[in-house]
C-alpha cells in the first residue's frame, strides 16, 4: 500500500514554513546599524562636524580626543541594545556647567542626523536613533 500525500500551493508550504520555524530574534539598533565600527564612523563623523560648526565647537575648546569619542561609541552602543556598557563619567554631571541649550542640543541632533544620512543608514533607522538620542536632552541640556 502506497500513502500518497496531497501537493500544496506553494504559498501554502511558505505560510506552514514560517508557522514552523523558531521565532527570529528581534535585531538591535545596534546590530541593525552595523555594530561597533558603523558607530565608531558616526561618531567621528559627527565630531568633524561639531568641531568644524562656530556654534559648537566652543564646546570642545580642546578638541574632542580618543577618550572623549570612545565614551560616545560605548553610550551609543549601550543605548541601541549593543553588548558594551557604559561606565563614564555620568552625563548630567559632565555637562553641567557648560550651559548648553536646547538649541545647541536640536544643532547636534541634526548634525548626528546628517552623519547618519551620510553614512547610508536608511531614514527610518536614523530616525530611531535620533530618538534614542533625544532620550538624553534632560541630562544634557542645562541652560
């Protein structure tokens, strides 16, 4: 005796195959971006522009060295789901005393956003991680 099985549509053995399969791990901001080294590239970016903007650069009277950058990256990558924590100095504190405003913060934000665009992070991304970012605003702006 010989069993024979039904054929199915196509669409029908895709639609039994993902009812099947493990659920994906949801991908981080993080790993969706491209890890250590893309926010390692966004951050020097986005120094070069903060450095080279009149407004902002009066912030960074030294410039912004190794230190300061890999404090950024490891915040980043902490706040986009990434594996390293963050263990510098607290930013409300580090920022106190230097009276920046909400513009200054809004000119960053954009500044950050303009590295990403040319970085070819898609819009929808940058958009999260500009949001993130906005996250930070209470413990940053200070005047």
């Amino acid at each position: 005796m010989t069993l024979s099985m039904p054929s199915l549509p196509t669409a029908d053995l895709l639609a039994l195959a993902e009812m099947c399969a493990p659920p994906a791990a949801k991908m981080s901001m993080y790993d969706a971006i491209g890890g250590r080294p893309a926010l390692v590239a966004a951050v020097d970016g986005l120094f070069e522009r903060l450095l080279a903007d009149p407004e902002l650069a009066q912030f960074f009277p030294d410039g912004a060295g190794d230190l300061h950058r890999r404090f950024v990256v490891t915040m980043l990558c902490e706040a986009l789901g990434g594996p390293q924590r963050y263990r510098g100095p607290g930013l409300a504190e580090s920022h106190r005393d230097m009276g920046i405003t909400d513009a200054h913060f809004d000119r960053t934000a954009a500044h950050l956003a303009a590295t990403l665009d040319e970085l070819g992070v898609p819009a929808d991304l940058a958009g999260r991680v500009i949001e993130v970012v906005a996250g930070l605003r209470q413990a940053v702006v200070t005047a």
